[in-house]
C-alpha cells in the first residue's frame, strides 16, 4: 500500500533531505495519484531551492494532479516554467 504524502514526507524530514531527481519524482508521483498537488508544487520548488532541476517526467507528474484538480492555471504555469527551463514536453505533457 501507497503511504500518504505527509507521512512520506515526515519520514523524509526525520532521515534528511531529499537529495535527488528521482527520489523527488518518486514523492512526487505518490503525492501525485493522491491528488495532493499542493504537495507537489511545494515538492518542486524545494527541488529548485536544493539546486535539482526538474526533467520531463517530474514536469509530467506535477502537471496531472493540477489539471485533475481543477488548477489548470497552475498547470499552465508549470508548462510555461518547462519551457523557460528549456525542458522539453512530450506527448504526456500534453495529454
């Protein structure tokens, strides 16, 4: 079973920072399935504080729960930050 967010990221909290572009995306994701996209926008910018920048698939997770949540222009803003990053979008990005 998928824990929830706020216990991942307590537990995360207690073992140290995430210090990772996967170890991001996998938190992300799972706060992502779980609709929790305030989560996930706070997610992305401690990754950008930590010097991690966000590919692709982690643009992509963070996208779908925005969208899903009615915060489309949340999701637009995370398109825009994708491409003045010169990330590139794929098909899910726009899906």
């Amino acid at each position: 079973p998928q824990k929830a967010p706020s216990t991942t990221l307590r537990e995360q909290k207690e073992t140290g920072p995430i210090s990772n572009n996967i170890a991001y995306r996998a938190v992300i994701r799972i706060s992502a399935e779980l609709g929790e996209w305030p989560i996930v926008l706070k997610l992305l910018k401690d990754m950008r504080i930590q010097g991690i920048p966000p590919n692709t698939v982690t643009y992509n997770a963070a996208i779908r729960p925005c969208e899903k949540g009615g915060q489309w222009q949340r999701a637009l803003q995370l398109l825009k930050d994708m491409q003045e990053n010169g990330v590139p979008a794929d098909t899910l990005t726009y899906n």
